[in-house]
C-alpha cells in the first residue's frame, strides 16, 4: 500500500483521505483519490479512524484523545449555547464539538455565512486541522449545502496557548468556548504558571471569552488540591463564575486510554457571585446518565489550597459537619504531619554494604499497610537498610511515628492506609513515598486513636472529596479534624471489636447522624 498504513504520522496521507472523504459526501470540487478505509456514515468516522491508526505514543505525546459524543452534547447544553452566538474549540481534535455546533445551527437553518463567521476551530496539529475542514464539509454538504472545496471556514493551524494570540494578545472574542484541552504536563514559567496545559486552556479560554460568554471544558480533577494548581483554583473561585462542576463516575471508561479522573466544567465570564454551584456525577457506562444538585460556594471553594467536589448530597452534610464544626485541626492539635526524608536515587551510597559501618532500617510504602507495619518484607531490590552517618542524622527517627503511604489510586479499596511503627533506640529511616505523623506535645491525640482514625471509612471518604489525584499529601491531612471527645476512642482497639461498630462509634464522635453513618458504610463499595 502507498503509505503502508499510517501508524506514523503523515500528513500527505491525511490530505488525500480527507479530500476523498469530502468527494464521498458530496463536496463539490473534491476528487476521490482513494478508498475509505472506514464507515463513513458513523459520527466522526474520520477521527475514530485517526485514533485507530495513529501510534499511542504520539496520541499521548500529543494529547489527542477525543470526546465521546455523550459529553460533547452535555457541554453543549451546560454552557446554553445558541445558534446566533460565535463559538470556538480552541484544541479541537478532530472537530467533534463542532460537528455537534453544526447540528445545531443546521437545525435552525442557519445559512452558511453564519457558520463560517460563527464557528472557529484551532488545533496545532495540521493533520488533525485537515480532519476538522473535511468533517465540517462532508457534513454540510450531506446536509444539502452547496460546499466547495475552496469554501473557507475558520479553522486553523494555531498554538493556542502561543504569544500574540492566547496569552497575551486578544485578538478573538468569542460567546462560547467548548472543548477538551490537551492534558500534557508543562513548565509553569512559560504557562501562565500552570503545571499542566488543561489548566492553562481553561485561562486562555477565558481569555478568550466575551464579558458574559460561557465556557465548557472536559478537565482532570487534579486541579481540587497541590500548590501547584491553587492558580487555576483563584481564577474559578475569584476572577469567573463557576457554575458547574460535575465528576464523572467511570473513570476510564470516557476515554478508553485516559487513566485520570476527570470533571465537567462551566462557567462563565463574569465577576463571581459567590452564591450555590451545580455539582454532581455523571455515569458514562452505556447510557449517559447525570445526577445533579446545588451546593454552597463555601463547600466547593474553602480556600487557596482546596476545593471539593460532592458528588452526593450526603456529602455537603459530611464537609459541613467534619471539617467546618470547629473540630482540631491536626495540625493545630499537636501533632506534626511530614513526609519521609529519604529520596532513594540521592542516597543511593549509603544503600550498599561497608565494612564496620553502622545501619539502621530503612522503610518503605511496601512496609505498610492498613493497621500493618511488616519491617520484613521485601520488594524488589529495595534496601532494606540504610547506613548511618553524619550527614543523614537528621533524616533519622527514634520515636512512635503512625507512617501512611503517599500514593494510592481511586480504585484501590483504600486511598489512605497506615500504620504504627514502634520507636527505636537506634533510630529508622523512612523513604519518601510514606509520610508520616508524630506527636510533638503530651496534649496531643495518641497515635493508637489516630491510626484508628486515618484508616477509617469516614477519613477515606472525607479524603476523596477533597483530593483529585493519586497523591495523599501531608498537607491534606493536616487539615483533618479531631473529634471532640478523642479521648473516649482511646478504649477500643481494632480487632478487638466488631470493624462496623468502630466505624459507627469514629461517625458519633463526629456527630453524624444514623442515615449519614449508613452512607458512608455503604459508599465504601461506590468509591465516588
Ligand atoms: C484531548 S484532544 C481534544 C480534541 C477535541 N477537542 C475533542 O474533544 O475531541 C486535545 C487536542 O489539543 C491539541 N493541542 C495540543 N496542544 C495544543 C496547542 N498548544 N494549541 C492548540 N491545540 C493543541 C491536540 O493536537 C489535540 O487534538
């Protein structure tokens, strides 16, 4: 075959399939040159097919993973679109939220100049630029408009997030922005100081919206909590309108190679007011189904380092009742939360065995687990010893600490696990991917009920409302709160009574009601 399938990238390849696309829908002008490898008549066949043929690696270098038409059509109707309005995809893929502007604008006999005034499309990728130009002349064509090959349209090669066009020149307006931004690392410096590219799309495209205009973006949750995203957070709590926030359940179901979690997000260009959010869940397993409510902006927004995002209105009672009833912080309950010290690749040295040199353990997240500290269990090559010395004194620990591990993942049963590691005369080490927690006064809570706490349901589903990747960070648990009467858990000891009636006793001392205990019993086995 002439480009012996397209695997790597080739844009020839794509210019001849697109205009033989277009001569098969009716494009006047169009010559057919090759054979359609793919169903024309299913929605986006030409982008599906891109998807099919074109490496993972490059699709994932790129960012280029394409909105199911379920979500197209809700952000669609989130943002209220109209036909009269100017709308833009600023990172428009293959152009599916376009093809969907089109139905729309078709069905109100819009005539063509208003499309081509009204609707803009950018992508940095020429190829999928092209795709876009044969979608949207294939389709209208088939719709019965008179479509030649030469009929312009404004979709364009750009970099969106390029010098003179996004970040700092304005030289679109548009009524609404739709889209799914690449979801690609970046250097803050040169991004608005943003650490991913989705989060610098939502401010260029506000940049881009007129006063009043309306913006809908598929993004990941990760931007709810870290320093590194509190930028994007001030721009939705401060500088819009954030009108909805909406988690989808399935989380990598939406797109079949994207593993993060990921939300819905509308808002408008307009001075904030402060006033009840739409949050919820989406279910996107077959049909696409969604549950929505209102909540307080102080509930979504707390402050610079957190949002939260309920997906259940049991949840707004649970944020209302744990962490703004006056309960102790950790943090200001006596207690220290810090991450370990060791980052093995920088103390690699003193992981090999010398003669008449002093070693101490060294524990890593494979050592714990839920109420289970295993000293002796190992992991690959992972060193199980450290050697002491000057220079890593001050990295080592004597005392009880309750150590928890840092990553965990959505799917695991639990997202916070930790346990209890004995003191020690001669001192540990604890690598960086555990974190840990000490008692710094004799006022503060003891470590056996706080190890109680951190490893409860309540704590796990207090914890998922407020993080949005797989980190569990310190700073995220300083702000839990401690129970009032703490003191009253000190008489149970795990194993030693039934899990569910400590569960429920850990729900009292928090003043939950019965119906708020049995919610989140039950929403162990949900994970939302
Ligand atoms: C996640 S895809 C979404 C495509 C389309 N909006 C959709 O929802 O199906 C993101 C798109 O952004 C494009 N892209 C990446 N960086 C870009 C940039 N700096 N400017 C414009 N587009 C960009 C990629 O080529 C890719 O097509």
């Amino acid at each position: 075959m002439k480009y012996q399938m397209s695997k790597n990238y080739n844009l020839q390849y794509w210019n001849e399939l697109c205009e033989s696309f277009e001569a098969v829908n009716g494009v006047v002008g169009a010559r057919k040159i090759m054979d359609i490898p793919f169903d024309i008549a299913k929605w986006d066949s030409l982008g599906d097919y891109y998807s099919q043929v074109i490496s993972k690696e490059y699709k994932g270098k790129n960012g280029q993973f394409f909105t199911p038409q379920t979500i197209v059509n809700y952000l669609i109707e989130s943002t209220k679109y109209k036909s009269n309005q100017t709308v833009a995809d600023i990172s428009c893929g293959s152009g599916r939220f376009l093809l969907v502007v089109l139905e729309k604008m078709i069905a109100e006999k819009k005539e063509l100049q208003e499309i081509q005034e009204q609707v803009f499309g950018f992508d940095i990728d020429s190829a999928l630029v092209r795709i876009t130009l044969a979608n949207i002349r294939s389709f209208l064509a088939r719709e019965g408009y008179q479509i030649q090959l030469n009929t312009m349209f404004n979709i364009s090669v750009q970099n969106s997030l390029e010098n003179g066009v996004g970040l700092f020149g304005k030289k679109y307006e548009f009524d609404c922005i739709l889209g799914n931004p690449p979801y690609l690392k970046a250097t803050p410096k040169k991004n608005l100081g943003h650490p991913n590219l989705y989060a610098s799309f939502v401010e260029v495209g506000i940049n881009y919206l007129k006063k009043g205009g309306k913006l809908g973006f598929i993004i990941p949750k990760s931007f709810v909590s870290g320093t590194y995203f509190a930028r994007l957070r001030q721009i939705l709590s401060k500088r819009v309108l954030t009108k909805e926030v909406i988690t989808l359940y399935e989380r990598d179901k939406a797109f079949s190679d994207v593993l993060q979690e990921q939300v819905l997000l509308t808002l408008e260009n307009r001075e904030p007011n402060f006033k009840d959010i739409t949050v919820g869940v989406a279910f996107t397993n077959g049909e696409f189904k969604i549950k929505k409510f209102l909540s307080a902006f102080s509930i979504v927004f707390w402050d610079e380092d957190i949002m939260c995002i309920p997906s259940h209105e049991s949840d707004i009672n649970l944020i209302n009742k744990c962490f703004k009833n006056g309960f102790t912080k950790i943090h200001n309950s006596g207690l220290k939360v810090s991450t370990g010290q060791i980052v093995a690749y920088r103390r690699k040295q003193y992981f090999q065995e010398k003669e008449k040199q002093q070693y101490r353990p060294l524990y890593w997240s494979h050592n714990i687990t839920s109420f289970g500290f295993e000293p002796n269990k190992k992991q690959n090559k992972r060193s199980e010893k450290m050697m002491d010395s000057e220079e890593v004194k001050s990295e080592k620990l004597y005392e009880e600490v309750l150590a928890f591990k840092r990553i965990s993942a959505k799917e695991q049963n639990r997202r916070i696990e930790g346990a209890l590691i004995p003191k020690s005369k001669n001192g540990y080490f604890l690598e960086n991917h555990l974190n840990f927690m000490k008692r710094e006064t004799e006022k503060a809570p003891s470590l056996k009920v706080m190890e109680l706490l951190l490893n409860s349901q309540l704590w796990d589903k207090l914890f998922r409302l407020i993080n949005g990747n797989t980190q569990v960070s310190a700073k995220e648990i300083r702000i839990f709160p401690i129970p009032h009467n703490i003191e009253s858990l000190e008489n149970y000891e795990r194993g030693k009574i039934d899990e569910k009636r400590l569960e429920k006793i850990i729900h009292q001392s928090y003043e939950l009601s019965a119906e708020e205990s049995d919610y989140i019993l039950s929403s162990r086995k949900v994970m939302v």
